[in-house]
C-alpha cells in the first residue's frame, strides 16, 4: 500500500493549515482588541490602533475561515475515499507540529497566568487574554489529537460539529466586532470626517503661518493660495465645497465644516492622526493633555472652532527686520523705516531692540513714533561699520 505525498496532497494540507494558523490568529486579535477597548490599559491604551487591528482581523476571518473548512472537508472526503492517505508523511508532519505549537502556547499560557497569580496582577484584562489563548489552543489541540487517533473508516460527526461550531463562533466574533467599528457606511463616513478635520488643521497652521509673515490675518482663504510653494487650500472632499472662515477680531479667526458624525467625547483619548467612532468616556486618567485633536470635538453637522492667535507664542514676522529699510542718519543714529501699510498704530508701548550678536548690550535711545515710521538713536559716536552688521538683527517687538 503506497503512501506517496502527490503535489496535490502537498498543496492541499498546507493550505489547510495555513488557513488554520490565519482563522487563529485572527480570532485572538479580535478577542484581544475586544478586551482592550473594553478594559484599556490607562499606560499603553491606543484605541485607534486597536480599532484598526479589528478591522483587519474581521476582513482576514472572513476570508480564511471558509477557506479552511472547505479544504478540511475535500481532504476529509479524499481520506474517506482513499483510506490510505490518513498515513501521509504531509499530513502527519503537520498536524503534529500543530499538536506541537499548540501545546506549548498552552504550557506558556499556563505559565503566563501562574506568574500573573503570584505577582498579584491578575486583571480583568489580563485574565480574559489568557484564558481566551487557552481556549482556543486547547480546542485545537484536542481535535486534532482526536484526528490523529482516530480510523479512517469510523464514522464520526465531530468533523461536522466542529466545523458549525467553529463557524458559528467566528460569526459572532466578527458581528460583535461591528459593535465598535460600525458599519462600512460609518466608516466612510468617519474617514470623510477625519479628512475634513486634517484639512482644518492645515488651514489652521497657513492661517498662523500667513498671520506671522504679514502681521494681519487672510481676508479669505484663496489669499493663502502659494503659486511657489503650490499650496492650495483644501476643500471638502465629499462636496468639494470651501470650508467656511471667518475673522471675528484682529487676532480672532474662524473655521467652520459639515461633518457626518459626532467626534468622540473631551475625555476620550484618540490617535493624533485619526478620529474614532463614538465610545463611553474612560476616566480622566487617560487623558492626553497634548491631543491635539482635542480641540476638534464636533457633533454631527455644522460644526465651528474658534481661534485666537497669542502673538506671544506665535510671534510675527511683520514687526522684524524683513521688509524694514535700515539707514544710518548723522542726527538720529540709525532710522528704522517700516512699509506703507504698517502705521504707527501697529505698535503699541516701547519698541524694543534685540541684537543676537551681543546679548548684553542695551542701547539708550530715543524714539520718535511717527505715522509711517519709527525713529530711534542709538550711542553717539559708535561707528556704522559696527553696527552695519548687527543692525540687520534687530526687530521690533509689540
């Protein structure tokens, strides 16, 4: 009686077991991912990442778990057929190296859980994640030791039982995993939201950038337009319409934008780079002080986010040396002469000097605000050579 391996044997059990390993795999994430988000961990809780470990692990299951149960059921029929085949080199090398990696995951799951017992930190958390390894391990290794053992010719429904359990498992893993990343609508929806909210962020940051250059705020969102830098401001990318701006004041602008969804709650940390679907707020100790995202809370709808620029932290440019024609005048000392536009109202109390070559030196002065320019003397007698160079540093500050 030959027991050769034929390429199609070959090809058959690995791919069997290929899937096997993916559909276990799979399970375990989703299982883990479920008991992350429902227990976070308020040191290493990333609730986008999980969410999209989720997404992949649902997309993978459905993939390979059918493809597992079909190939199983054609080498099943072809050992029915071919009693022979149940003593193939393939499928025992196989099967027992399953045996193998199944039986050690299990010896360190145990030793996983003892360990968490002795050093007090059996959580919720903790325990779920070991338990449902040892689950799911000790179900494949006692069907496949059953396998292993059992004859060819003995009529068995374990097979088939096994094979509506294991998919009526996967199936409500998987609907439990829309639970928390919504339907395929929701999630075009919510990726349509994070763009919207990424591109405010963007007119945010040219809006300050503008401000800083030009000491006054766009008068509208086509004046940040860069012919040389070829930036072009976004718009919405369902609609394609312009986000809504604003200036409430001087130094008081504002954004406004339709979103789909509601963002999730104050308290809720999420991802620098991505919005979440709507969760119960975890307590305050998971709270980020430095999300930026925020400062984007929205409900569904209209939304609007009101700005004020703190010239303190964003300082501009338009009070500095650029654009300023500096000469040297034999009664004044030095003029400092600022462009049209820029009128003595644009500078408020004293005007201060910085020189970064000689941080010590304050020089005395005398200032003369005019209406389109600021006069100031610095030392009599100290040579333009000098200061020629240093000149070019100083900047005007509100």
């Amino acid at each position: 009686m030959q027991n050769k391996n034929t390429p199609r044997d070959v090809f058959m059990h690995l791919l069997m077991i290929a899937t096997l390993y993916a559909a276990i795999v799979s399970i375990l994430a989703l299982l883990f991912q479920y008991t992350n988000i429902k227990f976070p961990d308020p040191l290493s809780y990333d609730r986008i990442s999980a969410l999209d470990i989720i997404r992949r692990s649902m997309a993978a299951l459905v993939v390979v778990l059918p493809v597992f149960i079909f190939m199983s059921h054609l080498i099943a029929r072809d050992i029915k057929r071919n009693p022979e085949k149940q003593e193939l080199k393939i499928r025992k090398w196989l099967l027992y190296l399953t045996l193998l990696a199944a039986s050690a995951t299990i010896i360190i799951d145990l030793v996983t859980l003892i360990n968490g017992f002795l050093s007090g930190e059996l959580t919720a958390r903790f325990l779920l994640k070991t338990v449902s390894v040892l689950v799911v391990t000790a179900c494949v290794f006692g069907y496949y030791l059953w396998d292993l053992r059992r004859a060819a010719q003995k009529k068995s429904l374990l097979p088939r039982n096994a094979a509506i359990a294991a998919s009526i498992i996967s199936v409500l893993v998987i609907a439990f995993g829309f639970f928390f990343v919504g339907s395929p609508q929701t999630q075009r929806q919510m990726r349509f939201d994070n763009e919207r909210v990424n591109h405010l962020q963007i007119l945010q940051s040219e809006i300050i950038s503008y401000w800083q250059v030009k000491g006054a705020l766009p008068a509208n969102l086509t004046a940040l337009e860069n012919q040389i830098t070829g930036f072009r401001a976004p718009v919405d990318p369902l609609t394609a319409k312009q986000y809504e701006y604003t200036i409430s004041d001087e130094l008081v602008f504002e954004l406004c934008a339709e979103f789909a969804l509601q963002s999730e709650n104050q308290s809720t940390q999420i991802s620098r780079n991505e919005l979440a679907v709507p969760m119960p707020a975890k307590p305050d100790a998971y709270y980020n002080p430095y999300d930026s995202l925020q400062t984007w809370n929205h409900n569904a709808g209209r939304a609007c986010f009101e700005r004020t620029i703190d010239p303190d932290l964003y300082p501009s440019e338009a009070f500095s040396r650029k654009g300023w024609n500096v000469y040297r005048d034999d009664t004044l000392g030095f003029l400092f002469q600022y462009p049209a536009g820029y009128g003595a109202g644009g500078i408020t109390g004293a005007v201060q000097i910085i020189a970064d070559t000689n941080n010590e030196f304050t020089p005395s002065m005398t200032i003369t605000v005019e209406e389109d320019r600021v006069e100031f003397a610095l030392w009599e007698g100290i040579a333009w050579d000098y200061y020629k160079d240093v000149v070019s540093s100083f900047r005007f500050t509100k």
